[in-house]
C-alpha cells in the first residue's frame, strides 16, 4: 500500500502560495542551506541558512524591484552558478510574474567563457532582463554588460534587487497555467529548446516526488534533501530544491565541484544534516564507493539511516553500481528498499516513473542479441551472473504517477505488447507545455498520437515522444537507450552536432560539419565512452597527433567531456546520406567494426585505476628545495596524481606542456585532481584552476604561486626578487585562451637613467644609491644639447653623451649611424645590456619569435634638419632614422628576430602600453620572449615652450608631488628594458626572475573635464578591475607607484581614486605611496618602465626609498581616508606578508 502526502498540493495553484503558505504557518523552520557559500557583500565561503520567513522576505524584495521594471510575461535570464542566489533569483521572477531563464554558469570565473553561448537562447526567449550578482559582472569585466547591451538587456543586480521593501510586493495573477520557467536543454548549436514549465504541472509532479520521498510518514520539517546536482539541471531544481519547499521541509545543498572534489563529502553532509532523500545521477553512486575505498576510516562518521529515498537517475542506472554502494555503506545504516532507481526528463518536468513502495532494486537479466532485435527474453536475476549473453538491466520504477506510460513503435507509432522494445511515450498532468517558441516541433514532440486500427479517445490523445527506447516487463518499466542521437555522459545530455561543430573548428585541418560524434561501451560494463570521428585535409606536413590533441582539448574545454577515442579520417569519406545529413549509426558501426578509412586515431585505454597519494608530506619535501626544484616535484607529483585519477596513462607519459584534457580530463576528474592538491598543499584553490593552466608545467607555477602567496611556504633562498604585481593589472578583453592569465616573469632589466650630480644612472646600483639617498637628478640644461629660451623654465633630468654610438657594433655606418634617431641608438644599447641581465645569448635568440614593444612619442631628431635648413640630411636613412616603426624594427632587424614588432605612442602610458602589449604576446604565444621598452630625449626646446604655456611645467624645475606647492612638473630622459618570459617556461629554463607582473591592463579615462585633465572615477574603475582580475584585494597590496605629476589639482584627483578603492585599513597598516618623477621628473613615454624599475629595486632591496620635495600635504589630499603615508627617509619595506607587493 502507498502512502498519500498528509496535504495535497492541488490545494494552492502555485509554488508561491505553497512558500508563503510556510512562510506564514511555520515562518522558524529552515528552508534553505547552501553548504559553503559566498556571503551577500564579502568573499567569505560559510553555510547560509534561510528560514521560510527570511527566505519569503528576500523573494519578495528582489519581486517588488522587478515589479517595478518589468510587465507581467516578460522573462528573465538568471545568471548565476548554482547556489543561494540562483534560488532567490527564480523564486523572486515566480513571485513577479516573470518567465525566469536559468541558464547553466558552472561558475562565475566561467562568465566569459559562457557569454558567447546564450546569445542563441536570448533569442529564442527574448528576455527583457538578465540577473546576475557583482561576483559575475565582475568576473565578466566588462563582456556581461556589453551583452546585455547587444542583445538590448537591462542588467540587474541582485544586491541592487534586495533593497526594495517587501511591503510593496503585489502577488500577480497566477495560477496553474502560468508560466513559471524555461529551462533550457543541451540544445542544437543555433536551435536552443526551451522547455516550458508551467505552475500545476510543476506542482503534480511535485506531488509525485512527495509520494516518493514519503513526506507524510514524518513531519513537515523533517524532510530533508540533500543534493549536489547543478541546479540548471531539472534533477537538481525540482527535486533537490523545489521539492522540499513545497512541502515545508528542508532543501540542503552543496557546490556541485565540491562534491567532484570529495565525493563523500555528500554523505557526511547527509549524515549531518539527517538527509531523507538524496537524488543523484547513478555515476554518483560508484564516485562515493571508490572513495571509501581509499578513505575507508571516514565510513565511521557516515550514518545513512534517515535515508528513506535515494533515487539514481539521469542516465542508464546499472545494477553494478547499486550493489556496490549498498555492499560499502550497508553498515552506515543504509536500507536496501532505500534505494529507489526512477526515470524522468525535463520534458516531463521530472519524473516519470519510480518505486514508490518499500521494496528491493529490482534486477533481471536479458538476452543481448535478442534485445538489439527488439524482443527481451528475460530470465531471473541471479546473485552471479557470469553469462557474456545476458545483460542487467535495472528496473526503472512501476509507478507511473497518475501518467499514461506508452512503449511505441518509433516508426509505425503503434503500442508495442510487453517485453518488446520500443520508444517511450508519456501522456499525462506533468508533462510540460511544449518547447518554446517551437510549434512544429511540438506537433511532432509533444502531439504524437498512438495508431490504432479502431479510433478511441485513449489513442487519440497526444502523447510525450521521449526519445528514449525500454520495454515494459510486469509492470516495470526498463530504459535500454536513446532512439536517436542524443548521448547522455554523467547524467548530463549533450547534443552529437554541437561536439561536432567544437571538433570541426578546432584546429585549420579539421574540415567544418564534417564529423560525427557518438558513444560506444566497453566490455559488459555499460558506461558510455564519447567517440569523436573527424575529416581532416590530407597534408604531408600535417601532425596527426597534435590534432587530435586540439580537438581533445577544445571539447573538454566546450563540453567538459573526455573524448576516450578520437579518430581522424580523409576528407570526403565520412559517411553521408544523399541529402548530405552524416549517417552517425553508420559510422558508429564503421568504427565497432574497424572499417572506417583511418588516417590516424587515438584511443585511451582504461586501466585499474590506482590510489591517489593523497600525500601530507609535500610541504615538507618542498621547504628546503630551491625555486626551480620545487616546480620539478610539483611537476612530477602533479602528473603521478593525474595519473592516478585519469587510470588512462602513466605519469611519464605526461607531457608536461601538454593539456591534461588531452589525456581524457574532463570536469569532475579535474576537480578531483585539484582536490588533491590543495589538500597536499593545505591552500585553496578556485575550482577552474585547471581550464586557466591545464599543462603541468602551468599548473605547477600557479600552485608555486599560492603556496607562497597562502603563507604556506617561504620563498625559495635562491630567488632572486619576491613576486610582485606589475603597474596596471586589469581584466583581459578578448583572449580566452586556456593561458590567457598566465603570470610573466621579468628576467632581465637594463637602463640609463639619469642619476645625481649630472651623471647617468646606467646600473641597478647607480640608480637604487640615488633613489635610496632621497637624490634629485634634475638639473639646468647643459650647454651641449641646446641653448636655454628665457621664456621657458630650462630645467630638466638629462642624460650624457646621447651622441655618442658604437655604429660598428651594431653593423651600422657613420651614415646610417648620424641620421638615426639617439633614441633607436639608446634602445639598441640598453636592449644589449637587458639581455645580458637576463643570461640571454644574442645569437641564440637569432631567427626567435621574439617580440619588441616599444614605448615612443618624442621626435626631436627629426626637426632638425627642417630647423637647421641642411638638406644633405634628407637622405635615404633619414626616413628609417627618425620613424618610430623603425625604433622596434631596429630591434628586431639588427637581432634577427621574428616576433611581433611594435612602437606605441598612448603619451605617458606609452611604456605601459607596451608592457601590455608584451604580455598578451606571451600570453597568447605569438612570442616565447618579449622585449618591453621606454625610450625619451628632449632635443629642442620649443616642446617645453608649449607645456609652460599649457601651465604644465614647474618654474622651479622640480615634481613636487602630493606636495602643497605642486605647481606642474619637470622632463626628465631616459631609456628602460625589460626582458619578460612566462613564468612557466622562465621556471623551466632556470631563469633568475627578478619579478612577477600578474597582469597589465590599458584603458582610457574617457569623457573628463579635458582631453588632458585625468578622470578620477575611470582611474577608480581601473584599480578596481585589475585588483578584481589579478585576484587581489586592496588589503593585499603594500605599495602604490604613482604616476604623481606633481600639478596641484591632478594630484589630488589621483590620490582620491586610490582612495577611494583602498580605504579602510587600520592605522598601522597603512598604504605605502611613492612616485619615480620626485627623483628623475616625467619621462613621458618612458614614465611608466621608469617607475617600474624604481619598484623592481624596491622589492629586491625590501626597502622603501624616501619621496623628494614633500614638505607640506597637498590639503586637497587627506592620506587619513586611507590611511596612506609617504616615506620620508629610507624605511624597511613593510613585513605584512610574505610576498612583497605593488601596484
């Protein structure tokens, strides 16, 4: 006898009234707890819990804002990775009266990645909204805003939503046809189905879920739901949430990662909380056996007896994986009548069929052969079943809830009799209402009648075309497979075609819509395996393998799936109809058979899969190693790990810059190995960690960085500098390459700059002696460069000898040599010396991919001859002379390098736009090393004549920044190169690495109060998104180079955009600020490499030198809003943490 739910749902039309039902009746008992989530307004994880009142408050706030911008039907993408948020979001669009989209956002870092798939879904819906949370708009940068902007969006954010009153929320007209939601499946690439949800369909198969779960043995808040399952997945959202509310019981949810990561986890979290249904894919159920196999003492703190329901579905449940849970967790107080296989779909809202009684799984054997035939002779299920002819099936559920359950001829659509193999139909009060804004499609989906040979009403009415085949066998129903070419792999469904599109554009010899993607088991084991068949151009050049590792990698990457054989044949041979659709069945076969005209193929093979090392001890075999041992162990114990997991390979077959996915990594093992890690290494890590850096080699130098960075271990005692941030870190615009956040590491640094007493600082010792002693290089004009106006201040930091060359030493002569710009002189010699600094031999690099960015916009040289009147110095070098092209061309032409090759001229950014654009060349590897460089002479007076004029100069000729006399600033000279590597391959190669850039960032201040005038609230943006997209906070940073121009109101406008990100330390914690210009004046375009070099010294030195000219605060800047000090003497470079850092 089944039990009847103590109260029917049918009693209120939606999941609103059912909510505030609780709300009202039992406002005290816990709705909601999200295991491990992010606060509302902080970047602390903890578990947050909502009673039924705080949660009916929090919906209706966020409903009355939307009511107060939305229509009644309009809808709403939700964009949020499954948690807290993505809860109050739908429920507050159900409580609005607006259609919620939920879309699948695996999480936030993953928004950029995201974007460029829902513009196909936005517009099928057409949306009016998309709700979202600051964490994600800030991890988009600025793409989710320029989404909504395309596709004509409001973004709202939650935060903003949650301050509106609940007392001006008015419950809109809804009842059971409403529409509640679209959810969206796994849908053609450029043809999305959205699944239509509506109120009393929801609510009826909600009410099957009660009958399954048993909510009327126990009370109300004793029921509990523990689930882990994504919640754009309907399994995850009906069930594991949805399901609970409408019965006032208790949904208790974890990070799906999370339980990636430590499958166990799950039912300690079920233990704790006293779970009584857990819902799961049946892939779930071997991930927690394994587990406990290898943690077998964690089975102790395990107690399973609350469980009344734990329903396997989403994918083929198979009898293996049931008995061996029940053998590892019986003990644990596990029922085997607990164990209740179903079958659902989100077409039907959820569930179709289950075992609603007390009863064991119920298992039969079927003839193989006779089963591919259509017919299933079955026979009992024994204990062993050793015969290779039989397979095990599962028996899917013999309660129908109240729906008709049709097996069909797919083809004639006639009713198939018992034990006969046909597609699954469904007739019934749950089945939702059709695909979105798909009417023929539903005629074919939705409408399907059943042919009979005499007309009644039961065979007139329109049944579900599941798609999936089974057989009915005394009243139960088993599923066998799908009837076309969906493939279903960890529960999830994925489309063959949008497999296909990835392969086909994954690398220029794949050939686009030429391939076919399908699933295959291995042995009796059932599981499928993902099989990717591709025309690729025949090439004599071609590297066969190396494509097929791109396309293992794009698809893991796409789809979060592991390709266990990809197989490469000639173009014009895949198997094709007459129409030209690819015929999937007849390559699948082709491939069973071995028939298919093979190029080249790859197959992971599946071994044993061995223990992880779970290995305590890494710190301690790390501490004494130097920095280039320690990436080496990391190395080798991240590919024994991988190994491990994977069960497909050995560690030394690893390449070690090779992508882990294109050994068979796909999400969950990836979270797995990333588990392990920050176990071993006792640090936390962000669950994307292995799509940002996938090889080994990346991955070891991100783990170097964070154990350092989490204070786990001191750095190396052979490195050379800590890691510090570059000046201008910021979000990346439009890579997303797997390495486009990969730390650079400056190698090699070189300069002349001016130094005290009129001579030049040409060493790290020169200029550091001058910086640390509070020096001033400025000086009047010296007699030899030109002859001072008196209408100009005639002050500035000039360099020596800028006409003295070595034109032989460079292949140049006396010629070529005088009609060259000293600027292209300087840079070729500065350019040797980096080189030297970095340990890089000129000769090997010669014919390298190498690239120059330069820093450039001063063209004295030029003029010259056009003041002089000398016309012999228009000759055929004058032109490559004195372009600022050929200032980088020189580089690269007198080096042999072939790399990318670029002057920018951004003004005073100049040096930092070519530091940038230097790390988006390593970064995307156009160049293996990367020469970044500022250059700056003033050769004619007439440019100073024009700042004096502007206002812009000092009259004193000194940068008084911050300073209360700061009346304008004075020029200075110089030229500075950098010499930037990967960090990875700098690692690798056993560079000394004097620093780290995190990232670099370039932006315009935009619309201000002049061209020239800076705009303080686009400079706060600036800081705030390279914090953000460095993954740092204001408190992590210990010192500011300003740009610090020394004029009375610019300053203040740049101090006030520092301060108002980096507020609120405590007042013996201050921000340390600093500017290069006090000591060397304004380089213009090589202000910025100035002031790096002057940090870089800095942090090597662990000391903060002294500012210059600071006797009195500018009164428009209050340090106290900070707090923020300036260093007046030389000081030790505060000891907050282990890594010394700048900006």
């Amino acid at each position: 006898m089944t039990n009847t739910p103590a109260i029917s749902l049918s009693q209120h039309p939606t999941l609103v009234d059912w909510i505030e039902h609780h709300a009202l009746h039992q406002p005290d008992a816990e709705a909601l707890c999200f295991i491990g989530q992010r606060a509302v307004g902080t970047d602390i994880n903890d578990d947050v819990r909502l009673t039924y009142s705080a949660l009916s408050e929090r919906v209706k706030c966020c409903a009355a804002s939307l009511q107060q911008c939305t229509n009644p039907g309009d809808s709403a993408l939700i964009l949020f990775p499954s948690g807290i948020d993505y809860v109050v979001s739908l429920l507050a669009c159900f409580y609005a009266g607006v259609t919620g989209v939920p879309v699948n956002l695996p999480g936030a870092a993953r928004v950029r990645r995201v974007l460029p798939k829902l513009g196909d879904i936005t517009r099928d819906c057409r949306p009016t909204l998309v709700i979202s949370n600051q964490q994600v708009t800030d991890a988009s940068g600025s793409d989710l805003q320029a989404f909504a902007n395309e596709h004509g969006l409001r973004l709202l954010q939650l935060e903003d939503l949650q301050e509106e009153s609940s007392q001006i929320w008015q419950r809109p007209a809804l009842n059971g046809t409403a529409l509640a939601f679209l959810q969206y499946t796994s849908g053609s690439t450029g043809q999305p189905k959205g699944v239509v949800n509506r109120h009393g369909p929801m609510l009826h198969n909600l009410e099957f879920l009660g009958r399954l779960t048993a909510v009327n043995t126990r009370p109300a808040t004793n029921t509990v739901i523990a689930s882990w399952l994504p919640l754009f997945h309907d399994l995850g959202l009906i069930m594991g949430i949805l399901l609970p509310l409408a019965y006032g019981g208790r949904a208790v949810y974890m990070a799906p990662m999370a339980f990636a990561a430590d499958p166990l986890r799950w039912l300690e979290l079920a233990t704790r909380e006293r779970a009584t249904a857990l819902p799961c894919p049946s892939f779930a159920l071997r991930l927690c056996a394994d587990e406990a196999k290898t943690a077998p003492h964690r089975l102790a703190t395990i107690d399973l007896a609350s469980v009344t329901c734990l329903m396997p579905a989403a994918e083929p449940v198979l009898p293996t994986q049931i008995k061996s849970f029940y053998a590892t967790f019986a003990e644990q107080g596990l029922r085997r009548t607990a164990i209740k296989p179903a079958y659902g779909l989100a077409e039907a809202t959820l569930l179709v069929t289950a075992h609603v009684d007390d009863h064991d799984p119920y298992f039969i054997d079927v003839d193989k052969a006779k089963l591919e035939r259509g017919q299933a002779v079955v026979s009992p299920a024994l204990e062993e079943n050793a015969d290779t002819d039989m397979r095990r099936y599962t028996s899917n559920g013999n309660d129908f809830g109240g729906q008709d359950v049709r097996i069909v001829n797919p083809e004639t659509h006639a009713a198939m009799a018992e034990d006969q193999v046909g597609e699954i139909w469904i007739n019934g009060p749950a089945v939702a209402g059709g695909y979105w804004n798909k009417p023929e499609l539903n005629r074919d989906i939705f409408g399907a009648c059943i042919a009979s040979i005499s007309i009644n009403e039961e065979d007139s009415k329109p049944y579900l075309r599941t798609g999936d085949m089974g057989f009915m066998h005394e009243g139960h129903l088993f599923v066998t497979g799908r009837l076309k070419d969906m493939l279903l792999f960890r529960g999830q469904c994925h489309y063959p075609n949008d497999i296909e599109v990835t392969s086909g554009r994954s690398h220029e010899a794949t050939v686009p819509e030429s391939g076919a993607a399908f699933s295959v088991t291995q042995g009796d084991e059932q599981t499928e395996h993902l099989v990717i068949v591709q025309e690729v151009t025949k090439r004599a050049d071609v590297d066969y393998q190396q494509i097929i590792n791109t396309i293992r990698t794009a698809v893991a990457e796409e789809h979060q799936l592991s390709s266990h054989a990809v197989v490469l044949i000639r173009k014009g041979t895949l198997p094709r109809t007459t129409s030209g659709k690819v015929r999937r069945a007849a390559v699948r076969q082709s491939y069973l058979d071995s028939s298919l005209p093979v190029l080249h193929q790859h197959v992971i093979k599946a071994h044993q899969v061995s223990e992880t090392s779970g290995d305590t001890g890494l710190l301690d075999k790390l501490r004494p190693l130097s920095l280039v041992q320690r990436h080496q162990h990391l190395r080798n114990w991240l590919a024994n790990e991988a190994a491990a997991i994977l069960g497909t390979v050995t560690a030394r077959t690893i390449h070690p810059d090779t992508s882990l996915f294109n050994y068979g990594l796909d999400s969950m093992s990836a979270a797995r190995l990333v588990a392990n890690a920050a176990k071993s290494l006792g640090i936390k890590l962000p669950d994307n960690v292995i799509f940002d850096h996938p090889s080994l080699t990346e991955l070891a130098v991100h783990l170097q960085t964070a154990v350092i960075n989490q204070a786990r271990l001191p750095l190396a005692t052979d490195n050379k500098s800590t890691v510090s941030s570059a000046p201008d870190i910021d979000t990346e615009k439009a890579s997303h390459a797997s390495v486009d956040k990969e730390a650079i590491a400056v190698i090699g640094m070189a300069f002349r700059l001016p130094g005290q007493d009129g001579q030049d600082a040409n060493s790290d010792e020169a200029f550091w002696e001058m910086l640390e002693q509070g020096g001033c290089a400025i000086r009047p004009a010296p007699s030899e460069r030109f002859r001072t106006r008196e209408d100009i201040p005639g002050f500035g930091a000039y360099l020596n000898q800028v006409d003295q060359f070595d034109a032989a030493f460079f292949g140049m002569s006396p010629r070529e040599a005088m009609n060259t710009d000293p600027q292209q002189r300087l840079l070729l010699e500065v350019a040797w010396h980096a080189l030297e600094d970095a340990g890089q031999r000129p000769s090997v690099l010669r014919g390298s991919d190498t690239g120059v960015f330069v820093g450039i916009g001063t063209g004295d040289y030029g003029h010259l001859p056009f003041i002089s009147g000398e016309p012999s110095h228009f000759d055929a070098y004058w032109g490559t002379g004195t372009s600022f092209a050929a200032a980088c061309g020189r580089l690269s032409f007198s080096f042999g390098w072939e790399g990318p090759s670029m002057a920018v001229d951004t003004a005073c950014s100049a040096s930092h736009s070519a530091l940038h654009l230097a790390v988006q060349s390593l970064r995307a590897r156009e160049s293996g090393l990367s020469l970044a460089a500022g250059v700056k002479l003033q050769l004619l007076p007439e440019v100073d004549l024009v700042l004096h004029k502007a206002g812009m100069l000092a009259p004193d000729g000194r940068c008084k920044t911050l300073d209360a006399r700061a009346d304008g600033y004075v020029r200075g000279e110089g030229c500075v190169v950098l010499v930037l590597k990967r960090l990875s391959d700098a690692l690798a190669d056993g560079d000394a690495i004097r620093a780290v850039i995190r990232d670099t960032t370039v932006r315009q201040d935009g619309a201000g109060s002049s061209l020239s005038a800076p705009n303080g609230a686009a400079q706060q943006r600036l800081l705030t998104l390279a914090l953000k997209k460095a993954g740092l906070t204001p408190a992590d940073i210990d010192y500011i180079e300003l740009h610090g121009t020394g004029t009375r109101l610019g300053d203040p406008i740049e101090y006030q955009s520092v301060a108002d990100v980096f507020r609120g330390r405590d007042l013996d914690d201050p921000l340390w600020l600093g500017s290069v210009k006090t000591n060397i004046g304004h380089l213009e375009a090589a202000a910025g490499a100035a002031g790096l070099v002057k940090t870089i010294l800095a942090i090597e030195h662990g000391k903060l030198p002294p500012a210059v000219e600071l006797h009195e605060v500018n009164p428009l800047i209050n340090l106290d809003l900070i707090p923020a000090r300036v260093p007046e003497q030389t000081i030790n470079w505060p000891k907050r943490q282990v890594l010394r850092r700048a900006e």
